[in-house]
C-alpha cells in the first residue's frame, strides 16, 4: 500500500473520530473519553514504518487537529503528536516490535502526550484541573479506547507500514 492510501485512509478515520465516535461513546462517558486514532496510526508508522515518515504524519494531522478540534493553541498536538512519534521510532530502529512491546510503548506513549499536552494547557492557563484528577478522569479513560482500538487493526496496519517500509529497500536492491 503506498504512502497516499495511508494518508487517505487517516483522514478517513480522522473524520470517522470527530464525526461518528462522539456519537458511540457512552453519554457519561462522553466529557471523559477523548479518541485520538490518529495517534495509534502515527505510532504504527513510528514502530513498524520510518521515524521520519511518523514524524511528519504526526505533524500534519496532530496540526490538522489543532484546527478542527482544539481552537484554543495552534501547534501543540502537532509537535507532541511529531515528536513522540519520532522518538518511538528511534527506539525501535533495528527492533521489530512485538504485540506486548506495541502495547507498551503506544500506552507509555500516550500517558507521555497527554500528560505533556496537559502541562501546556495548565501552562497557558487554559486548564485548572489538577494533574491526578486528569489522569483518572481524562487520561486513563482515553488509553483504554486507543489500546482498543490499537489492538482491533493490529494485523493490518502493521503489514501495511512493514510494507511502505520494505518498498524503497527492495528498489535499492535491483
């Protein structure tokens, strides 16, 4: 599957996230759950694809985000979404990773973007929580729904980044 497919297939669930999962989700549960499957796609292309191409899908639709959804800050999903995507990856360079080391680091992942996006909200005064309350009514709730969602397209989305990331080596190779 080439590059244009996965960023067609994004905007798509990036549509599907702002339009459709709002209308899933349970309503008390609906101020707490927030979905970001973007996220789990740039994770898989920093995992199973290349830093660089994670970096800069993370970029573009965490910015993408920041304009829909998040009116408040331009750019903060966007460096956060670009650069924990680019760190993932160069954690796992020379690895594959498996089910459980996906599982880990996409959790760990995003407790680290939230968390970071939480203290650049409490930093522009645009949140008064605090922290332990964040990460028990917004945080881990919204784990759960990416870890989920994570583990249902597992097989295909890692064979579609193990298969962009394969392309230019075989090119290389003729």
């Amino acid at each position: 599957m080439s590059m244009n497919r996965i960023v067609v297939l994004m905007l798509l669930v990036f549509i599907v996230e702002g339009s459709i999962m709002p209308w899933l989700i349970p309503a008390e549960f609906s101020d707490r759950i927030i979905p970001h499957f973007i996220y789990v796609f740039v994770m898989y292309a920093a995992l199973y694809g290349n830093r660089h191409v994670a970096m800069f899908l993370g970029a573009g639709f965490g910015l993408l985000q920041d304009i829909v959804y998040y009116g408040h800050l331009i750019g903060p999903h966007a460096f956060l979404m670009g650069v924990i995507g680019y760190f993932a990856g160069v954690l796992f360079t020379n690895r594959q990773a498996t089910l459980m080391m996906a599982i880990a680091i996409m959790g760990i992942g995003y407790i680290a973007y939230d968390s970071m996006l939480f203290a650049i909200y409490q930093l522009f005064k645009l949140s008064t929580a605090d922290y332990a309350w964040a990460l028990l009514h917004h945080i881990l709730p919204s784990l759960f729904l990416q870890l989920g969602f994570m583990l249902l397209l597992y097989v295909p989305l890692r064979k579609m980044f193990q298969s962009i990331q394969r392309k230019p080596l075989e090119a290389d190779e003729d």
